[in-house]
C-alpha cells in the first residue's frame, strides 16, 4: 500500500524532520546513520526499538535513529534481504541463491501458544539458516550504508542549520530596528 501522497512525499518529510531536529549535525547525522544500519538486520518489528536502544548508548539523536530506519522500507526489503543473506552466505561459506524458500511445518505459530520450547526449536530448525547470513551479512552491508549515509547527512544538516541560524539573526536584527525606530 503506497502512502497517500506517494514514496517521494513521505521522504521529503522524513528529510526535512531530520533537518529540523535540535541536536548537532553529528548527533542527527550519526542517529540516521544507525537507523539506515539497523534497516539491514533480518529483525523487522524491532528496528525503531533497536535503533533507538543504539542511538542512546553512542549518544546519537534518538528521533534521528527512528527516521534513518525508513531507508528500510517495501521497496528496498527485497534487495536488502537478498544482499544481507547472499553476502553473509558468502562469508560463511554458503552458496549462492536467487531465492529463498521458507517451509514453515503445519501449526508453526500455534506451537508458540502451545509448546514454547518446541516452537523455538523449529523456529531455529527452518529459519535459523535463512536468519544467520543474514545477520551476518547486515554487519558489512548496514556499515556501509550506514557510513555513507552520516557523510550525506552531516553536511546537509550543518549547511540547513547555518542558513536557518542566519535567517533568525536577520530577524532579530530586523525586529530589534523596527523596536528602536518606534
């Protein structure tokens, strides 16, 4: 389901939160670098949680964290989860893959309610070998993506803060005039 306005709406209001935000351009560029990073391990559900959790603990912007994780979104999840795991399954000695085939057993998710350890088992059994690339694969692909997005980031936040902080000064200067001539 696309959003009301489109992709390119909803990340121009992403870039102009992320400039917007009241932290340094390192804090905010390191907090959307985090999240970009977090985008890329196989843990969907918990990637605000987890960008959160590592923005705080290296003094990153915490706001910041929560947008960069929309570098992982539905159209870029395919390509990531295809690169995460053929990367890591190279690292680790896997072979190459084109596509993956997850084969669940028949009562999978009510094992959850009903046999705890036993679900956690399968759970490992089926996807352990699907979710181990890639995490293995999201630590040089998410670092990467994560680098190269602190180094667009910082400049075009320190740059928006400088003509923002320059346009305030005009106005002040602007209203202390018009409060003398008065």
């Amino acid at each position: 389901m696309l959003p009301p306005g489109g992709f390119r709406r909803a990340y121009t209001y992403i870039w102009h939160r992320a400039k917007r935000i009241s932290a340094s351009p390192h804090k905010i560029a390191l907090g959307f670098a985090i999240g970009a990073f977090v985008s890329f391990t196989p843990f969907i559900g918990l990637h605000f949680v987890l960008a959160g959790l590592l923005a705080w603990l290296l003094r990153g912007s915490i706001l910041a964290s929560a947008l960069g994780t929309a570098v992982g979104n539905p159209i870029s999840f395919p390509l990531i989860w295809w690169g995460t795991y053929n990367v890591g399954g190279w690292l680790l000695g896997y072979e190459h893959r084109s596509e993956i085939v997850i084969d669940l057993p028949h009562g999978f998710w009510l094992m959850l309610v009903r046999d705890f350890g036993g679900f956690w088992k399968q759970f490992w059994e089926v996807l352990g070998p699907i979710i181990v690339p890639m995490m293995v694969g999201a630590l040089p692909l998410g670092a990467v993506v994560g680098l190269v997005v602190y180094f667009l980031v910082r400049p075009a936040v320190a740059s928006y803060q400088r003509r923002r902080q320059a346009l305030l000064n005009r106005r002040a200067a602007a209203n202390l005039e018009r409060q003398a001539a008065e």
